[in-house]
C-alpha cells in the first residue's frame, strides 16, 4: 500500500468501526503501519485491504482486514488471506493471529 491509499483504506475501515468490529486507526498509525498493508484493488478502487504486523521474530498479527461490502461473497477475502499467509511464511512467521 501507498500514502496515496490512506484515504481508500479509511474509508473500507470505517463501516466496522462504527459498529465496533474495529478499533479506530489514525491517520498517523495508519501512515506509519503502511509498509504492513496489502490492498485489493478492482476497477482502480480499492476494495480490500488487509495488514500482517510482525509481534517478534516468528509471530505477526493480522489486522484492519476488510473486504468492502460490495465485493462480500467472491472469494476476494479468501485470496487476501491466501496471500498473507504467503507472506509470512516468506517472511520466516510462523505464527499469525487476528485480535477479535
């Protein structure tokens, strides 16, 4: 993901954490965090995004994943997954949670 996808990104977090799934990230944490971000674009927007934290040297967190509404039910969530287990199974992670 890049800078340029902060505002893309906010917008698919939002929904969830008005309802609570989510908890809320600045635009500075998610400026920050941007290298860990994986985006999903279709038709030049972005409608997935998912990020892979590390939490030491064999253990990362999977956080903000979100596939737009829109887009629910077309197996875009499952290749987002997919791809961040590739990750960090590349990245020498051993161990992946997701916070609920």
């Amino acid at each position: 993901a890049s800078a340029e996808d902060v505002p893309a990104i906010e917008k698919l977090l939002e929904p969830l954490v008005e309802n609570g799934t989510l908890l809320r990230r600045s635009r500075e944490r998610l400026l920050s965090e941007l290298q860990y971000f994986t985006v999903v674009e279709r038709d030049f927007k972005i409608v997935a995004c998912a990020a892979l934290i590390p939490w030491g040297s064999d253990t990362a967190e999977v956080a903000a994943f979100v596939v737009s509404a829109g887009y629910r039910r077309e197996g875009r969530g499952d290749v987002l997954l997919d791809y961040i287990e590739q990750s960090a199974r590349s990245m020498g992670i051993r161990k992946l949670f997701l916070l609920t």
